[in-house]
C-alpha cells in the first residue's frame, strides 16, 4: 500500500447482530448453538480477511510520512503476467493482532484504479490467510487451500484487458493449487505496475502492527508486457516505515526481490 498503498487491510469481519426472537416453538439450546456455530464458521469462511489499497489511499500512514509497502515495484506498460516464488516465514510467539504480508500485483503504485493481486498474510500467533483480490472490491481467502510456514509458494496474476484477470497460488510443498478469475470488472488496471511487496496491512483504517517476518525471498520473479520478459533488476525499491522509521530493508536484481525485517 510512500507509498502507502497496496495495502491488504486486514478487514476482520465484524459479524452481524445474532438476536433470539421469542416464538411459540421451543428449539433444543443444542440445536441452536449448533446452527449458530456453523452460520458463524460459513461467514468467517467466506468473509473478507484483508483488503490492499492503492498508494496514498490509507489517511492515517499518509499524514505520517509511513509506507506500508517494502519490496519493488517495476514500472512499464501492458503487464500481463507478474510471477514469484516465495517460501511462507514461520511467525508466532507474537501478538495475534499483528501481521505481515507478502504478495505479487499488477497496478496500486501509480495507477490506483484497480488492483489485481494475490498473496498470503501471516499473523503473530501463527495464523496464515491465502487470498486475492482486485481492489477496490474486498480481498477473499482460496477456499480449501491449506499453507503452512515453511511451504513454498508460486504466486501469479495475469491481467486479460483492463477489466479481468486471473489469480493463482501454487503449494510446491504440498502439490496442490488455487485460482480465481476476475471478469467485468468496473474498476480498470492501468497495465503499469508490476510489484512484488511485502506489506504492513492494515484492520480497518488503521495499520496492524507490523509482525516481525524474519525474511521474505521472491525468487524466479519477472514481470511480462510490452517489453517482453523484465526481471525485478532496477525496479524501485520500497521501504516499510513506521512513525518514520524504517522497517524493512529491501533489494532488488534479476534474481530476485528480497526484504528483511529490521
């Protein structure tokens, strides 16, 4: 997400009001806590986890001079495919509120109309989503798509025109595999950035605390478009900063992306 953008917010799903309404027929405790239970794992299932925001999109990380996106951003015209291979850290011991990210997108650096991007989110405690989106709709989690810390992960996005695209994650640990395909959507790509980022995402409108991550690798990463096959080599370099201070330190060449917590 100073560049603030992309920002998978880590939107967590506020559920909606349950509410026991008095009837004349009589409904064992059992049975309705057990509907209740499985109407609230359907909804966590299927609800929003963490959406991305273009740059500059967060108020609060742009009036503080913060970016939330560390890694690089190629810029070029007519990206169709950008692509990378990461292995997923192994967080924990810290608080659950926290969180880090690490995805590969197309657009949200210059061009902050449309955002099309897959990744995952690692949260203090352990956790780990696997998502995508296309912003400014909400982020979905892959349905059935189990990853692990220390799993490695084939992260691609392919844009077909302006308004549709497609998502796919890989679990070369595991052999199994995920994607989504986006049509008709109203919010157009622009072509023009390609990225490979790990990010400080945000619940609500407020940054989470930004997890320590150890590392993340991006390896046999290119971007294709109108110049053809282009490696992350001289892309831009993003910082992660939090109340002006740095909070990753990131590298980039035809390798490769690389970013380490600090």
């Amino acid at each position: 997400m100073a560049i603030l953008a992309n920002k998978p917010t880590a939107l967590f799903v506020t559920l909606p009001r349950l509410r026991r309404v008095q009837t004349m027929i009589e409904i064992p405790e059992e049975t309705l806590n057990g509907a209740l239970a499985g109407m609230m794992e359907l909804y966590l299932r299927t609800g929003v986890r963490v959406q991305s925001r273009p740059v500059g999109n967060d108020i609060s990380r742009r009036a503080a001079g913060d970016s939330n996106w560390g890694g690089a951003v190629q810029e070029g015209s007519g990206w169709t495919h950008v692509t990378g291979t990461v292995r997923v850290p192994n967080v924990s011991g810290q608080s659950p509120e926290a969180g880090a990210a690490g995805w590969v997108g197309i657009d949200g650096s210059k061009c902050r109309t449309g955002l099309l991007q897959t990744g995952f989110a690692v949260f203090g405690d352990g956790k780990i989503e696997a998502w995508y989106e296309w912003f400014p709709e909400p982020s979905y989690n892959y349905d059935d798509f189990k990853v692990s810390a220390g799993d490695e992960l084939r992260l691609s996005v392919y844009s077909h025109g302006l308004h549709g695209g497609n998502s796919t994650i890989e679990n070369l640990t595991t052999g199994k595999a995920a994607s989504h395909t986006f049509t008709d959507i109203s919010e157009p790509l622009c072509l023009t950035d390609a990225e490979w980022i790990v990010e400080d995402f945000s619940k609500g409108d407020q940054p989470v605390a930004f997890a320590d991550f150890g590392a993340m690798q991006f390896t046999d990463a290119y971007a294709e478009g109108d110049g053809g096959k282009v490696t992350p080599n001289g892309a831009q370099i993003m910082e992660v900063t939090v109340n002006g201070a740095p909070r990753t330190d990131c590298s980039a060449n035809a390798e490769g992306v690389g970013c380490k917590y600090i």
